[in-house]
C-alpha cells in the first residue's frame, strides 16, 4: 500500500472521529465548570419581583453577572433565569440558536434571553471563557452560571437546562 493512501485513510479516520465527537457534544448543555462558576450569592441578592435589575442595584452580584453587566450596562436578568447567548454576526447556527432561545424564553415566564455579539465584547467573552459561537450559558435568577453549551442547543435541550436553575 502507498504512503499517499495510508495518508487518506488516516485523515478520513480522523475527520470521522472529529464529526461524531461534534455530533455528540454539539449544543448539550454542560454543568458549570468549578472555574467558572460563582459563589452562592446571600438572601439579600435575591431578585426584586420583577426581575428588572441594573449594575447599580446588584452590588453583590456573582461574578458572572457582573462581568456582563459591565460589558452590556443594559442587560437584565430574568425573574427566573437569563438565557445568555454569545453570537456573532457570520453564524448560521448563532441565528437558529437565537430563534430557539428567544421562543423558550417567550413560552416559559421569568425567562429572558440576552444576546451578546462577541466581536464586540471580546473582553467579556475571554473573561467568561467563551470559546466558540454560538456558547449559550443559563444563568439562575441571582446571575450564577448553572449550564453552558457550545453550538446549536435543540429546544428540549435548553427547557432541560432551565430545570437547573
């Protein structure tokens, strides 16, 4: 058999590999990682009724929350989770991933979904450790990160990830 075969074989093998390993893990949602997650924040960081808060009103807010309200001062938190996405402009799968978080968030109360271009926060994006687009982190009603995913989550998917929180 010729190298130049062997070569074909082996890089068919690898693909292969690399596609069932995405097929598998593309868009589950992941419990927070012991890095990224943030302290269990006190009785007193409880969200107000409406679930309406801003940077001023969260002094003890958990790392997560923070570091994005820094980024993007306009952003809420839900009265029961915040779908937080991290998107950017040139991918397809960000706007399924969009259409889906934005029908869970309008089908469940208390739920908001917050897109963030991360071409645009790169800071934020580095500090979260966001890796690829489109990340979906769940964030509970204090801003704690309970669950993340990378790529295209399904709609049952993400419903699942909201038990958690």
């Amino acid at each position: 058999m010729s190298s130049g075969i062997v070569i074909a074989l082996v890089a068919v093998v690898v693909a292969l590999a690399f596609g069932l390993h995405r097929l598998r893990t593309d868009g589950r949602f992941s419990s927070a990682r012991a890095g990224t997650a943030d302290a269990q924040p006190s009785a007193d960081d409880a969200p107000p009724a409406d679930g309406q808060r801003v940077a001023a009103e969260v002094p003890g807010a958990p790392a997560t929350w923070q570091a994005v309200l820094e980024a993007v001062p306009s952003a809420r938190l839900g009265r029961q989770a915040t779908l937080l996405q991290f998107s950017s402009a040139f991918c397809a799968p960000c706007r399924a991933t969009k259409r889906t978080l934005s029908e869970v968030a309008d089908v469940v109360p208390g739920v908001v979904h917050l897109e963030v271009d991360a071409e645009h926060h790169l800071d934020l994006v580095r500090r979260l450790d966001v890796l690829r687009t489109p990340t979906t982190l769940v964030l509970d009603a204090t801003g704690v990160e309970v669950a993340r995913a990378a790529g295209a989550p399904r709609k049952e998917q993400v419903l699942q990830a909201l038990g958690r929180a």
